[in-house]
C-alpha cells in the first residue's frame, strides 16, 4: 500500500493509502483506498480484488514489504503467516521480489505513477466511500479506452477476405467500411458471449484461479 498524502474528510485531516494490485499480461488494475496500512485492509485488497476479477491468479509477486514478507535471510524467506492462510484459500502462490530488481516490480510502479496522475490529481471528496466509488468509476473507464485502442490495432482487411464472400470485389468506400463495421460487431458480439459464459462458469464455483503472474508493490 502506498501513501497518497494528507486529505480534509470533514473537519478532520487523514492520511490516505491506496491499494494497487496489476495483472502483468492484461494489464488489469484493481486499486482502493484506506485510512490506514495494517494487514487487514492490506488482506480486503486482495479479496475484493479476486470479486473483481471473478478469480485469483495463480502467482502473485511482492515487495518486500512488511506485510507479505516479515524476515529474509538470503533466499530463506519468512511470509506473513496471515497472507499464507489467503493464499491458501485462494490457491496463489506468493513470490517475493529479488532485492534491488526494480524491473520485477516496475508495471505496478507504473500503474501507481499512472493512478497520481490521471485519478489523484485534482480530486475532490468529503468521505472515503466517495474516493472509492470515483476510483470504480475511473477504473472502468480506464479499461473500456483499453479495449478500444485494442479495437483499433486490428487489421480487418485480412480477416474479411477470408469471412466476407466476394470482398476483394468491393470497392473501397461506403459498401467496404460497412461490411467491415459489421464483421467487426459480430465478432465482438460473439466474444462478449464466450466471456459472459466463461464468468458464469467461474462464479459457479467457489473459487477458480485464472492464469497469468500478477506483480503487486506497496509502500
């Protein structure tokens, strides 16, 4: 967890932390804010980070920071007995950060680098239950514009001669970018259908790990 200054809630001055957890593949970022960095709060992060993204993932990598790691004697390494029973319920596995090795942990120094910057600034909140929920709001939009610029990398020239009859005989115009268009939605539709079942799936169950390495840094 890292600290993220002094904010006015009322007529009372609090410091404020915040939660950052990343995925390394896909890049999710689940974040939260609280009033104080004890291993409770620092353990509901990763709870309600797992409801977020129906899942847990099977690695996750730390700091060295007191909550997951409590002593390091060389490559012996003494977990928070309290994270190892979390990750026991949730199946992951815990790997510390080699000491010093900043590009172990750089997508999650980013992605708070990234959170100050195009959340924290400018922010205005009276109680912490507004700071969250505009994070939520924030977080979604962040991920939709994700999406989007995915979206735009594709190349559906090749895709549609191979789906679409008779396209290489479609002028470039109004007709080809339609056709195009309405690929693309189909495409879309259907991979919103195969997702929507692969989380009914998972919500059937009590907990499935997912795949991929997620690297966590606190302060």
């Amino acid at each position: 967890m890292t600290y993220f200054g002094s904010v006015m809630v009322g007529r009372a001055k609090r410091q404020l932390s915040c939660f950052v957890i990343t995925l390394s593949w896909s890049r999710a970022l689940y974040l939260e804010f609280f009033f104080y960095q004890t291993t409770e709060n620092f353990l509901r992060g990763h709870v309600r980070a797992f409801q977020d993204w129906s899942g847990a993932p099977r690695v996750i990598l730390y700091d060295n920071l007191r909550s997951a790691v409590l002593e390091r004697r060389g490559d012996q390494i003494h977990f928070n007995p309290q994270l190892l029973e979390l990750a026991a319920h949730y199946h992951f596995a815990p790997r510390p950060c080699q000491v010093r090795a900043g590009n172990q942990k750089g997508r999650v120094e980013r992605a708070i680098r990234y959170v100050r910057d195009s959340f924290w600034a400018g922010r205005v909140f009276t109680t912490l239950a507004e700071c969250n929920r505009q994070a939520l709001v924030w977080r979604a939009q962040q991920r939709e514009e994700i999406r989007q610029r995915r979206r735009a990398r594709v190349n559906w020239q090749p895709i549609a001669q191979q789906c679409i009859p008779g396209f290489q005989g479609i002028k470039d115009g109004p007709t080809r970018r339609t056709a195009i268009q309405t690929l693309r939605n189909s495409v879309y539709a259907r991979l919103k259908r195969i997702e929507a079942k692969k989380l009914s799936r998972r919500s059937s169950h009590k907990q499935t790990p997912t795949g991929g390495i997620n690297q966590m840094r606190t302060y």
